[in-house]
C-alpha cells in the first residue's frame, strides 16, 4: 500500500537537491572566482615587517674609519590600528602640534591602511626611552630601528656622499625600493649602494583579531634574512684628506690626489665644503637647503668632477708630448722668445727669462712662445694635406690621456672637460679656413681646452707613470671579495711612447730646482712639478699645480686649483708640496708654512 | 512479525554512517577553528574540542540507549514528552540563563543545557503522533488548528526568550504537513512570500503596487467575470498589497535593530564592514580564502585568530571553508544532502505513517538548520543564529539532533515489526 501524496516526496528532493547545487555554486564563486576574499584574508592577518640590514662601514685606506651608523628609531604607524588615541598626550611626547599629526596620518592612510608608514623619523635615544614604555596606550603605533650615517673625521664630505630618502620615480623604477627607505644620493654612498645597502630581510608575521603576534607564517617558510651590507676600504688617505681640507679652507677650489701606480684617488678636496654630519640626521632637510642656498660658496658643488677650467700652462707638458710623438720636436728643438710669440698680428706674451729654449727649458721656464711655435709645427707638419688632418692627429693623443671624455670612475658624477673638435673650428671660422694661427692659444692650454681637477692630476699621473695610467677610483676593497671592477685594473696605455717621457719630467724637475714651482722643494725629496694660470675672464686668474713625487719612483701625483689664486706659486704650489711632505714623511716640519696657508683667505 | 535479535539489527547504516561522518568531521574542525599552540591535546578537556568529545560519547551512549529502548516508548510517551518540554520552556523564562541576549539556557553546576534544543524534537513527536491519528485529515480546519497550535506554542515560548532562530526552526514543518497533504500552494506562497517581502525591502512600495495592480488589471481581462472569481482576484490582490505595506510596517517598527541591519547587509543596503557588516564579511572572507583544496587542517588563520566570530558553533562552516577549501566544503554539502534524501527514503518506506511523519519532521529539522545555517556563512541569508546539525560546538545541539535521528533510525530498523 502507498501512502497518500507520496509523489510528493519527490517535489521535496528536488528543493533539498536544489538547495546542496546553490551552494556549491555559491562556494564555487566564493572560493575559486573571486579573488578578493584571499586578498582580504591576508590583511587580516599578516603584517610585512621589514629588517632592514646595517649599511656597509666605509675606512680610509689605512683602515680608519670614516662612515658608521648609529642606532635610531623611526616611530611608525599602521593606520587600520590607530583607535582609542590619546592625541593630545601623544603630540606632547614627540613634540608636534595636532595639526601636523592629523596631516601625517592622513598622508599615511593616503600610502596604505595597512602597511606601516613612518610617522615621525628618527627621534632621539630620550624619547624612544620614554615613549617605548607608553606606547601601548597608543595603539598602531610602533618603534622601528634603523640605523644613521655618522661620520667621526668630518671630512670627504664630497667623496662620500649622503644617503636619503629614496624619491617615488626611483620606487616606481626599482622594486627593492619602498617608501621611507634610504638610498645613496652622491658620492660612493650612491656609486657603492648596491654593495653598502646589503639586503633587506622579510618577516611575514601573523596576528589575530585583537592584534597579537601569533608568530611566522608557515614557521617562516616565505621569510627572507637581511644580509648585511657590505663594508667598503676606500682609497682616500684620510690624513691627508683632511690636511687638504684644512689648507683649503677659505679658497675655493679642488685638490686632487692620486697614486699613479694604481689609479686610486688619495685625496679629493672639493672647497668650500661641508661638514658630512649635516646631511644625516634629523635636521638633514633643513641643512640641505640651507647648503643649497648658500650661492656664494656652493659648498654642495663636487669641484674635483664637476668644475671644468682651462688648464693653462700644465697643458704645454702634452704638447711638448705630443709634439715628439709627432716627430716636430726633440730635445734639441729651440724656438725664441722675444717677450712672446708674435706672428701673422697673432701675439702670444710671454714673461722675460733666458732665450731661446730648448725643449727641458721651455717646460722649466713654461715659455709660452715656444709652445706657440710647437704647436704651429705640429699643426704644419709635412705629410698632412691639412691643418685639419694633422689637428686631428694631435687630438687623437690628446683623447688617449683621457681627456674631453669622462672616466666612468666610481664616483657617480662627473663631467668630461672638453678638447675642441675639428668641426667646432669650421663652425668658428668657416669650414677648413682655418690654420695654426687661429688657434695658436691650444699651445698654451687656453681657448676653448677645458679640464676638470681630477683629469689635470690623472694626466699627472701618466707623466709620473710615463705613458699609462688607471682610471681614478675611490675604493680598493669591497667586503670579502678579492678584486675590484676591472677597469680599474686594466691599464690605460696613452698614444705617446715612454722614451718622450724623460725629458718633460726632467724639465719639470727643474721647474722645481729653478723655476715657477720652486715653493714646493723639499729636502730628500725629488718632485717634479708644473705651475699654470687658467685665465679667468671674470677676476683674478685661477692659480693651479701639478706635482709628481718622488721622481724616480712616484708614489703620489696632485693637482691643486686655486680659484683667483693668481700664480701658482702663491698658494697652489705650497699645498701641493705640504700635502706630499704629509704623505712621504708623515708628517709636516713646515709648520709656520701650514699655518700661513690653511689660515690664508682668497677672495672669490 | 520479526523479534529484533541484537540492537543493531536492521539499523540503517547509510544514515547512521553520515551521521559519525558529519560527527567526527565537527569534532576535528572545532579543534582547528579555535587551535591554540598550549592546549594541543584534542582530548584537553579545558578546551571546546575536549568537551564536545565528551559530548560525543555521551551521544553515542543517548544512540545506544535509544536503539535498546522499546519501540513504543516513542509513540506512547509522544504527548507527555512535549508537554514537559513546554514546560521546561516556560521553566526556563523564568530561572533561565541569559546567554547572549537569549534567555534560553539552565544553567546546572557547570553544564548548561537548552531546552528548545529538545523541544524541536518533542513537537516532532507530537506532530506526529496527532497527524498519524486514525481519523485525521489534515484539510479538516479543525485539525489545521490542533496541527497550527502544537507548532505554535514552542514558536511563541522561543520567541519569548528572544532566540529567534530557533523559532524560526519550526518553519520547516511546512515540508511535514506538505508531503502529508497540505495544499502545494502552502510552499508557493511561502515563497512567493520570501520574495515579496525582499522586494518590498529593495523596491518603493509604491512601484510594487502600480505592477500588482498592472497583473490584476490584465489577469481581470482573461478571467470569467463570475462574481466568485472577482472576489479572489479583488481579495488577493488587497491581501498582497497588505502584506507589502506591512512589511515596511514590521521592518521599521517591529524588528529590532540588529535584525534589520542582519537585513540590510544581506540585501546590500548597508556595508559597514566594522559593524553589522562585520560577521558576515568576515566569514566570506575565511571561506573565500580557503580556494579550490583549502589551506590544510590547522592551517587556517582567520577562525582561529578570531575574526570570525562565533567560530566553532554558528559559523563553523567558515573553518571547513577556510581550511578544506572548495573541495572539502562541497563534500560537507553532500554529505548533508545525502543525509536528507536518506531520511526521506527511510520515511517513504515506513508503514506507519507515525513514523513517516516523524522522519520527515527529522529530515525538515535538520534541513532547515543546514540551508539557514551555510546560507548564512557564504552570505545568502541574513545572520540567524541557529547551529549547524551535528557539527557545531554544542552538547545540547549535538544531543538533541542525536535524539531526533535515532529515535527515527530506531523506528526505521523495526518498521516491520511495527503496526
């Protein structure tokens, strides 16, 4: 017997069957379509911390240290968890008013509700005390510790740079980057970051409802470790360094320092400079624009990479190089002086001093007519069609001495100079009109020959090493690692053989013994030296140097400019030999000579 | 007639195999959805997972006894056994337990036990012991009213501790009195009611009105004009146009706030993900979460953290969810859908309709809670609080969801011996 209805049964199946399909649906969008469930998940749960490694120490070449980093605390919050505040006692503690707290915490919400914002950067060792016991009454606020860049020798504030925050275009380019981080901005900081910067570590930790730790994802599965960054040996002698800074003090200009064997930059002094330390730390935006706006001393400007200048008489040491490479002159070539070059309306002057001169002379004396006539000679030299041609060869050795080119050094910044161009002249004088006499005045290292500070000591340097050289650099080692980038150890062999050498050096010796740069002897030590005058059309000429020492086996080369130093010889050359007498002896006996120098004011 | 030789004779395995199923899969997700690292132990008693394994045993010890109780106690003791629950649950108004919000709940010693968890079962009992009465029809309008009060009463005394969803239970016995014979329309105009009542909630009522008026204008035009057809069509149409304007009259004045905002949420009105929003958002996120395989047992993080509230009794499912994934929470919908179809298969095969009915009152209980109770969780019915049969935390759910199936698998092994 069948119970009444019971066809029914099967209405009602067909609702339970249809209910257990909806959900199923349901749960299938649920868990599989829409994606914004496992989004949310996450936030719920994990927080990103980052571990942010210590940034590499950098020494001076003996081992002195130069940059560390000092603890501080950022104070950071996470907006989502800011509830229950006590504004007003939380502005008391650090120090602002409500107005700039509501501001940081809308900027902060603008970033991310959920992800930490810094919220007021680097408080001081009292405060982070004081407020690391009060902080759980405020809720979303938490204490960071990263590290600050202090720098115990204020000293190579040029060289080594500043770190910052890093700028949103950069985020936006570089995924490692996130805001609030800090990167290199000049100097090695910026050409080293990658190697300073090591690696930040991740922590993905997770936190229930009421907002406590429960400990690693997945037992720190997806965690990565911060590595530390690597620490840096740089090449600066931090002595001497610092002695040239001193000496530079209230002049401006650059020194630059080289051991020629190897390439690396012993010294770079950049004057007016700065005091590293202001460009780290709490106050460092408000120093920044106080250097930035100082326009009369522009302490911010790299001078050894950036200021470009005609190198004046060192320069006639190439073309007395050139010239012999080129065959026009040898030792024995003399060419007169009569007060100067005068030739075709073209007049070059020329100081009063023994004539004519022979080649070690002519360095010695640095007589500008017998460079103006070497010059023509090479320009004239039988076997080229054109004065273009054989210009072109004299530029072609010129270049080899890296110059009108830039280094693709270390040091993040610099600027090429500039050796004039065949083309440029035809622009000038119209297209192959023009003969050695128009430009006569690139015998003399005037006219449109431009040279940074650290070009004029590396072309010191290929005297010094007779014929090759490295390219100047900052730092010898990096971390562990056994070598350092191969261009700066390939050498770089220049378009002049070695035997042309001898006699530039023997003749700037002489301008040592008996000449323009006879302020710079020293006893027991040979020097080789070359005193020059930029022309400076806007005041006083600039004053510059370049020294070689020890002669018969060079150990440091240096160039000094002095702006509107005037002749050499007043304050470049005495820095150049006080400097050497530091490095070679280690020492200074001329004491008195220090004091009038570091304490001489040139005006600019 | 057969002697039952041992108490597991003729039990109804499928059944009885689900249940342990739903049971043991209960129990682990209780201990992964509240799984803390000190109370490892799943047999720690001071945990909800230790003491939902005592009420466990004592489940299965209730099982047993129900199995070696003779087959009539059921039938004979039908109506006292209601009658103590009602009493129990006019008891309970008086010396009861608040326990969020419900007075529901006596509390003896240590244990609470709630008694309109029992008395879902005991009206169960009662239904049908008076619709299997030889003389009874359930068109009769007498018999409408006997069948509308023993529903009735338990609804009213609930409803009088505030626990509305454990009133709302007693809906299910619509399937009961259909398959017994109730005119289908009952189903069509629940229905039809549900929508209404969404559709007044979203839509102007006016606008509802201007439509119900354009379907009586055209239905008016196809009708026979006899006098008794008008009247329907005129009745219906006041009667639905009543039952609009008093939705919004019942939404604003008689819900309470938290009832309307449940609403407001399902129905989109209203996001507040911190507030009203919160549970619900919260527990599409944890199931969401839990993808295609899920994030492995004791993986989860957002029941166990705390995020979903609730998480081992109303809104377990979200631990399967999160932590089985799509797979894990399908075989779970299943192995419930299974279950039902098992119990109405079992019912069609009595012999006597007390325990036909009875078996479809069993299958509508757990029906009910099973569809409110994940609709709930993947954000297809607004919040009520009522358990998931079987694998909530909960010694007196469990108990009474235990009692109301095998005293029917009790019925169903000695079916033939019974008449």
């Amino acid at each position: 017997m069948k119970a009444p209805h019971s066809e029914r049964q099967h209405i009602i199946k067909i609702i339970v069957l249809s209910v257990g399909v909806i959900f199923i649906l349901r749960l299938f969008y649920l868990q599989i379509i829409d994606d914004k469930y496992k989004e949310s998940a996450n936030r719920n749960v994990f927080r990103y911390i980052t571990e942010f490694p210590a940034r590499g120490l950098v020494y001076d070449r003996n081992g002195k240290l130069m940059v560390y980093n000092e603890a501080t605390y950022d104070l950071m919050v996470v907006p989502k968890d800011v509830k229950d505040l006590d504004t007003t006692e939380l502005c008391r503690l650090i120090e602002i008013t409500k107005e700039v707290f509501i501001k940081r915490l809308k900027k902060a919400k603008g970033y991310s509700s959920y992800v930490p914002s810094i919220f007021e950067r680097e408080i001081s060792k009292e405060m982070y005390g004081f407020l690391q016991e009060k902080l759980y009454r405020f809720p979303g606020f938490y204490v960071q510790a990263r590290s600050l860049r202090k720098y115990p020798l204020s000293i190579a504030a040029h060289v080594l740079g500043y770190i910052g925050e890093v700028s949103p275009q950069k985020i936006m380019n570089d995924a490692y980057y996130k805001p609030g981080d800090y990167i290199g901005i000049s100097g090695i900081e910026k050409s080293y970051e990658k190697e300073l910067r090591g690696k930040k570590g991740l922590k993905i930790k997770m936190y229930d409802v009421y907002n406590r730790e429960k400990g690693s994802f997945r037992n720190g599965m997806y965690d990565t470790v911060s590595v530390a960054g690597k620490d840096l040996i740089t090449t600066i002698d931090a002595d001497i360094q610092e002695l040239g800074e001193k000496l530079m003090k209230n002049k401006r200009g650059s020194i630059v320092a080289i051991e020629p064997k190897t390439g690396e930059i012993l010294a770079m002094v950049s004057s007016p400079t700065y005091d590293p330390n202001l460009l780290a730390g709490h106050d460092r935006s408000k120093n920044y624009l106080m250097l930035l706006q100082n326009t009369s001393e522009k302490p911010l400007f790299n001078r050894p990479l950036l200021a470009q200048y005609p190198p004046g008489s060192t320069f006639k040491l190439l073309n007395a190089l050139v010239a012999q490479q080129m065959g026009v002159v040898n030792d024995n070539t003399r060419y007169p002086c009569s007060l100067g070059f005068h030739m075709g309306g073209v007049n070059v002057k020329c100081h009063a001093h023994a004539s004519p001169c022979n080649l070690e002379q002519s360095i010695q004396h640095s007589c500008n007519s017998y460079y103006s006539y070497t010059l023509k000679a090479i320009l004239e030299k039988s076997g080229y069609k054109t004065t273009r041609e054989a210009f072109n060869t004299w530029r072609t050795i010129v270049l080899s001495f890296g110059l009108g080119k830039k280094f693709n050094d270390d040091l993040c910044n610099e600027l090429s100079g500039n050796i004039p161009t065949a083309e440029y002249y035809d622009k000038l004088h119209g297209k192959n009109k023009w003969r050695a006499l128009s430009i006569i005045s690139l015998g003399i290292g005037q006219g449109e020959i431009l040279l940074t500070p650290i070009q004029l000591a590396n072309f010191a340097a290929i005297i010094a090493n007779k014929g090759y050289y490295y390219i100047p650099h900052m730092v010898k080692k990096i971390g562990n690692e056994k070598t350092i980038d191969s261009r700066f150890t390939t050498k770089q062999i220049v378009k002049v053989d070695k035997k042309y050498f001898d006699i530039v050096l023997e003749g700037m010796s002489k301008s040592i013994e008996a000449g323009t740069g006879t302020g710079a002897r020293l006893k027991n030590i040979t020097m080789a030296g070359k005193t020059g005058t930029a022309q400076n059309p806007h005041g006083e000429d600039h004053s510059v140097f370049v020294l070689i020492a020890p002669v018969e086996n060079p150990k440091i080369v240096i160039s000094v400019l002095v702006e509107n130093g005037g002749w050499g010889a007043t304050w470049a050359v005495p820095i150049a030999s006080l400097l050497v007498e530091k490095y070679l002896t280690g020492k200074i006996e001329r004491v008195d000579l220090e004091k009038r120098i570091s304490e001489g004011v040139v005006k600019y | 007639m057969r002697e039952q030789k041992n108490i597991f004779q003729n039990i109804d395995w499928v059944a009885t195999g689900l249940y342990m199923v739903l049971v043991l899969f209960g129990w682990i997700n209780i201990y992964a959805a509240v799984f803390v690292e000190e109370h490892k132990n799943i047999f720690d008693f001071t945990q909800s997972y230790g003491k939902q394994m005592i009420w466990i045993a004592c489940a299965i010890v209730i099982s047993l006894i129900i199995l070696m109780t003779d087959i009539k106690f059921f039938s004979t003791f039908s109506y006292p056994i209601y009658i103590i629950l009602m009493l129990m649950l006019l008891a309970v108004l008086l010396v009861g337990n608040v326990t969020s919000g419900s007075k529901s709940w006596f509390l003896i010693g240590n244990f609470k036990l709630q008694p309109s968890e029992f008395a879902k079962f005991a009206t169960c009992l009662a239904l049908a012991k008076y619709l299997s009465a030889l003389n009874i029809k359930i068109q009769d309008i007498r018999t409408k009213i006997i069948t509308a009060f023993i529903i009735g009463l338990p609804v009213l005394l609930i409803f009088l501790q505030n626990d509305t969803g454990s009133a709302l239970v007693y809906t299910a016995f619509i399937f009961v009195l259909y398959r017994e014979g109730l005119s289908g329309n009952v189903l069509i105009l629940g229905v039809l009611g549900i929508a209404l009542f969404f559709l007044a909630l979203l839509i102007n009522q006016y606008i509802i009105l201007g439509v119900l008026l354009a379907i009586a204008l055209i239905l008016f035009k196809y009708i026979r004009k006899r006098r008794k057809e008008i009247t329907i069509l005129v009745g219906s149409f006041i009667i639905i146009a009543g039952f609009v304007f008093s939705v919004n009259y019942i939404y604003e004045n008689v819900l309470e706030e938290h009832q309307k905002g449940r609403i407001d949420v399902l129905l989109g009105k209203e996001v507040d993900l911190k507030g009203i929003g919160y549970n619900v958002n919260q527990s599409k996120i944890a199931i969401g979460s839990g993808g295609f395989i899920g994030k492995g047992f004791l993986q989860g993080t957002q029941t166990k953290y705390n995020f979903v509230p609730e998480q081992s009794t109303d809104f377990i499912f979200c631990t399967i969810g999160e932590e089985w994934g799509f797979v894990g929470s399908s075989i779970v919908i299943v192995l419930y859908v299974l279950l039902f179809l098992r119990i109405i298969m079992m019912a069609e095969r009595q012999r006597s309709s007390y325990s036909r009915i009875y078996g479809y009152g069993v299958a509508s209980i757990l029906f009910f809670h099973f569809v409110i109770n994940i609709a709930m969780t993947i954000g297809l019915a607004p919040v009520v609080g009522i358990p998931l049969p079987f694998i909530s935390y909960g010694g007196s759910s469990l108990w009474a969801f235990t009692i109301l199936l095998f005293v029917f698998i009790k019925q169903d092994a000695n079916r033939l011996q019974l008449l």
